[in-house]
C-alpha cells in the first residue's frame, strides 16, 4: 500500500517540479495552468491519502484512542481538501458544495467543514468582469448599462451578480461567469476523475465515481446561462400561484410542489442560493430561489414511484418502503436506502417518521452506521437511477437549512409533502383512466384525502394552542 502511495506522491512531485521550470520563463498566473491545478490536487490527494494509511499503525483498532484520532485525522484532512478547493476555485468549489452535503456518507468533520464554502465563493475584479462581457458580447460595458455596480451582489462557485441600469431605466441583474471557468472545467472533472480512481485504487471501500460521473454531467447545464434563464422562467410560471408567509415550511411546501407534482426540481438549494426578503410594496416575507442552471427533470414513472415511496415512509409502511426502494433501484439494500433518503435510524423508519421526533443520540447513530456502512453506501449510489442522485443531494440541502432553523421532521413539512404527493398519484391515475366514472371516483378520493390531511392539520394547530395546554392542566388537575 505504501508503495502505491509513493507513486502518486512522485508523480504529484514530479508535476509541481516541472510546472516551476515552465513558470520561470512565462509571467502567467499559476491558477491558469492545468499543470498547477492537478499537481496540487494530486499533492493534496496523496497527503490526505499518506496520513490515512499511517496514522493507525500504533493504535488499537475501536478503542477510545483510534476514534479519538481518526476524528483529528478526518479534520485536517478536510481543512487540506477545503484549502484545495479555495484554490482551484471553480469546479472544485462546486464539488466541495457538494460533499458538505453528504450528511448521510460523510463523517461531520467534512461536512461541517466544507460547508463553508457555501458562503466563502470567490470574486472577479472588475477588469475580469469587463473582460468577460466585452469577449462574449463584443461590447464595453458603458455601451450596455448606464450603471453598473463594481461591487457584486452575491457571488458563487461559477459566476457572480452586480445590479445595473440599461439605458431605457430598467434596473437589472447581470450574472457574470467567472473568466476561465469555462475553459478549465472539463480538464479539472477529468484530474478529478483520475485522482478517485488512483484512491480507490489505494483504498478499495472509497468508491466515489458516481460523484465525478454527475459533475461531468450537470456542469455544462450549470455554465449555461440561456439554460438557467429559460429554467428560471418555468419554474416563475409553475409556482406563481404561491404567496410565501414563513421561510422553512413554505420551502418544503415549494420543493415538495416541484418533486413530487411538477417532476422539475431545483437542485442547488444551499443557504447561498435561497434569499428571504420583505415584499417592498405588500411588506410580506418572500423567498427567492437563486440560480437555476441545475434542474432535474423526473420521469413519471420514477416519479411515481418516489412519491409512493415517501407516502410509506410517512406511514411507516414497511411493504411499501420496500416494494418502491426496489423498484428504485436499490434491491436488498432497500433499509439502508430509506435510512439514507431520510436521515432517519431503521427504527423510526418502521414506526413511521412523521410519528417519531429527531434525537440528537439518533444522528449520532445516523453517522456511526455511515461510516461502518460506506462500502454498502457507496454500492447503493452506484446502482440507483442518477435522477436520485441529485434529489438525495436536495433533501440534503433542504434538510440543512431545517435543522438550522430548527423545523427538521416537523409536522406541517409531513402535511405537505402528503398533500402533494395525494395530488401527484390522483394527476397520474386520472391520465390512466379509461372512463369519466373512474375520474370521478379519483378526483373524490383525492378530495377525502386532502380533507382529512386538513381537519389533522387543523387538529394539531389546535393542540399545540396554549389555551388547550391549560385546559389539558386543569382537567388533570380537576380529576
């Protein structure tokens, strides 16, 4: 094993020496060769690698000392990838977005810490930003704005936004690519892909593959912008019907209306790309979704069968949690997936989820069982559609902001993902439906859910009300 290491070593040596000779002669700037961005990935993966393979020699496997020093071991090793990313900027941000996501198969040394690059994206100078605009539309940026605002308004892994006025009085928004990225994503995808072989070459159980294969898929769809415009205005259309009062129920109720009804999915909603603001003419919180160059669009029978699934794990439905994981995808592995699509421990799964609150001693156990379980993990997501690939990475995110506001697993988030699934298999069952009888006989069903999903709802207001908790002590008390 050691061998091996030194190779990848050597090799990331190698191309950091050569790259040197090259800079003495040209003045350029190093984050601009390839050369320079996959030697230091190379060097970081083969020191991170270095450190797994040597750290334990002297340790007990499962005593106190080996999890107290894998933990360190886990921390600087994502420090290392974190500065990594920093670095190469670009497409290395964008993947660091992700693996901070991946609550379910990481350990919380890596999320928490990658996590960071949710907010820390870096910024184009200005005359980047002049450069690009001037190389992609053959203009000087006075030709096209009448103001335009040097500092951005937000700024990303790929691209950032300055507000601007066009020379009719319009006020805009310009998103700008970061200059390069374009040119530099598919070589650094390919040293990424070449790196997590060479990994999984040193470490047989590290099976990340399924990761590059989905970045080398969706990362043209992201530096697309006409693609994120026409996305932006379908889902402006899907979800007008919406008038948003509370931020983390109503953005459940959002992505549950685009999964399970529309089958067209934002698939980026990190803290960054979701901004709550006052309404300024009717003074009510809005929340807007930013940057719509990832979408995922579902194909029905997927889709079905995704809602169907959700319906058994809120009712904790063990033959349905198994029949629709299968048809899923995930076969024997089945329990592991459910656990997985809801951050929920095998137990709760089978006394249904929406019936057992979270536990901190639960997550525990949630990333215990990750780390014991990645091989079988890493097995699921290589089997399952890639549809899900990028809905497990949402529910991630979307969970993340629920836990920071401390609405994680609540009942009204349970309540609208019932409503809408309800609403999706009686859409797919009318298109079914042979004859207007058994139409009718759906869209009758579907009302009586939906009825009842509210008289519950209107229960649980009622119970929570603080006059009935005194009401509730006085009976007692009375008795």
């Amino acid at each position: 094993m050691a061998v091996r290491l030194l190779k990848v070593s050597s090799l990331a040596t190698a191309v950091l020496a050569s790259s040197g000779f090259y800079l003495s002669s040209k003045q350029l700037d190093i984050n601009d060769l390839s050369v320079i961005r996959f030697g230091r990935a190379a060097l970081t993966t083969a020191v991170i690698s270095y450190d797994y393979l040597t750290a334990f020699r002297h340790v007990a496997h499962g005593s106190e000392e080996y999890w107290a020093l894998k933990s360190k071991v886990h921390q600087r090793s994502a420090e290392r990838l974190l500065d990594l990313c920093c670095a190469n900027r670009g497409t290395f941000i964008k993947v660091g977005q992700h693996l901070g996501a991946l609550d379910y198969l990481l350990p919380e040394e890596y999320t928490s810490t990658l996590k960071v690059l949710h907010s820390r994206a870096p910024q184009s100078s200005m005359e980047e930003i002049q450069q690009v605009i001037r190389e992609d539309l053959g203009k000087e940026l006075s030709e096209l704005f009448v103001l335009f605002e040097e500092k951005p308004h937000g700024a990303a892994s790929l691209a950032q936004v300055h507000k601007a006025v066009l020379h009719d009085g319009k006020t805009v928004a310009v998103k700008v690519q970061h200059p390069k990225v374009q040119r530099q994503s598919s070589k650094d995808i390919m040293v990424m892909e070449v790196l997590v072989k060479a990994v999984h070459w040193l470490f047989p159980d590290f099976a990340f593959m399924w990761l590059v294969e989905e970045s080398k898929k969706n990362m043209p769809l992201e530096l697309d912008f006409l693609n994120e415009g026409h996305n932006a205005e379908k889902v402006a259309n899907m979800l007008s019907h919406f008038p948003f009062l509370k931020i983390s129920e109503n953005l459940g109720k959002m992505y549950s209306e685009m999964i399970f009804v529309h089958g067209f999915v934002h698939c980026d909603p990190h803290p960054g790309n979701v901004l709550v603001r006052k309404c300024p003419r009717s003074q009510k919180t809005e929340i807007l979704l930013l940057d719509h160059g990832l979408y995922q669009a579902l194909q029905p029978d997927f889709r079905m069968n995704y809602c169907r699934l959700w319906m058994s794990l809120i009712n904790g439905d063990l033959s349905g949690v198994e029949r629709y994981s299968r048809r899923l995808g995930a076969g024997d592995l089945y329990p592991l997936f459910a656990c997985m699509l809801t951050a929920r421990s095998w137990n709760s799964v089978n006394a249904g989820i929406s019936s057992v609150p979270v536990t901190h001693a639960e997550d525990v156990e949630i990333r215990t069982n990750a780390a014991q379980y990645l091989p079988q993990i890493s097995d699921l997501l290589n089997r399952v559609p890639r549809q899900m690939l990028l809905l497990l990475k949402t529910t991630d995110l979307l969970r993340g902001i629920e836990t920071t506001l401390q609405t994680r697993a609540s009942s009204s988030s349970f309540i609208n993902m019932s409503r809408c699934c309800v609403r999706a298999v009686a859409r797919h069952k009318r298109i079914k439906a042979r004859s207007r009888r058994r139409r009718l006989q759906i869209t009758l069903a579907e009302s009586l859910s939906l009825w009842k999903l509210s008289v519950y709802e209107l229960l649980l207001w009622v119970r929570g009300l603080v006059i009935t908790r005194w009401l509730a002590a006085l009976l007692t008390f009375l008795h």
